[in-house]
C-alpha cells in the first residue's frame, strides 16, 4: 500500500503552500496509514486473499480468515464478518460501518440444533450501506445496493436496490456504468494523492 501511495503522490514544488500543506495531512495520516499496512498483512499472512490496494477498518472477524476474499479497490468500514464459510468480495465495493456478513446458522428443525453454513458472495461494485445483514448464502450483485438496516437472504440482482427488514426490491435501479474507487476517496489516501487524483477513474 505505501508503495503504490508513494509512486502515485501528487507532487508539488519543495516547500510551496501546496507542498506544505500536503504534507502535513501525510504526516497526520501516517499512524492509519501504518495501522492499515499491518493489519492487511495480517490477515494475508493468516490466509486471506486481498488484491492490490484496499482498505479495511478494524473489523471484528469470527472463523477463519481464510474464507475472506477481497478485490481490488474495495473499502471495508467497522464490520462484523462471520467467517465460517467463504465471504468473497469483489472490486470496488463499499461495505460501511456497522454491516453484518452471517456465514452460519442453525437448522431450527433439528433436534440437535445443527450448525448450518453457506457462503456470500458480494460482486463488484456493490454498496452494502451501514447496520445492513446479509445472511447466510446471499449474493449481492454487480452494482447492487443493500440499504441501511436491511436484511438480506438469497440474491439481490445487479444494479438494483434492497431496503428492509426482510429486504426487499425497489422498482428504482442504480446506474449500470459504475467507474468509482471508492479507496482512492478515503482521507488516508487523498492525503496522498489528491482530490484531483483521487477522483480520477481508475482504468
């Protein structure tokens, strides 16, 4: 992550106002930007799959770490991940804070009360909007948006909208021609690449 934040600083003439002032949002940026490069080679080192620059807050993950897949460009907020089957996340999502991924539930018609798993699947694109469930076996589809507070079970097809509790489609879809890098917007990152540069599509 430093690395491809260091090639692709905006620069600025030494000791400018501009120079000057980007630098001094680095510098206070540094911790996260520190506290986010150990905590990705942490969960890499464990066994997850994260590709290229991403960003993911501290994270309350439950199971093996493993079964997390995470693309490109994706930003992850203060989520609960339950990690008992796979979670696969694609590029460019959104995940805000306060979202809940459930692997595992039980089956309520066995006397034993047996664990059941099933895998999610999250594709690029999608917006899983704060305090939102998704539930065991779900896929949330390109481009799709799971809006705050909602409860997801089964498939929310690409492009389209479900809000509530149990979620449900809306009529309204979303823009089918997504070019947005939702890590670039962080503060961490703008501080060194700049809003200009930060807002450019990522080819």
């Amino acid at each position: 992550m430093f690395t491809y934040l260091w090639n692709n600083r905006r620069c600025f003439p030494a000791f400018s106002r501009d120079w000057l002032r980007a630098w001094i949002k680095r510098v206070r940026t540094l911790p996260l930007l520190f506290v986010s490069i150990i905590r990705l080679g942490a969960l890499r080192r464990n066994g997850s799959q994260i590709d290229g620059p991403a960003f993911i807050a501290k994270c309350i993950f439950n199971g093996k770490v493993s079964n997390l897949r995470v693309g490109q460009r994706t930003f992850i907020g203060r989520c609960i991940l339950h990690l008992h089957d796979r979670i696969d996340i694609g590029a460019h999502v959104v995940i805000n804070d306060g979202a809940v991924m459930l692997t595992a539930s039980h089956d309520v018609l066995s006397k034993e009360f047996e664990t059941t798993t099933a895998p999610i699947s999250i594709e690029d694109y999608a917006w899983i909007a704060t305090n939102a469930i998704v539930l065991p076996g779900s896929r949330i589809g390109r481009g799709a948006v799971v809006g705050a507070g909602a409860v997801v079970r089964g498939l929310v097809p690409d492009f389209k909208i479900a809000v509530g509790n149990p979620a449900h489609i809306t009529e309204r879809g979303r823009a089918q021609e997504l070019r947005y890098d939702p890590v670039n917007g962080t503060a961490l990152f703008e501080a060194w690449l700049g809003r200009e540069t930060a807002n450019k599509v990522q080819e």
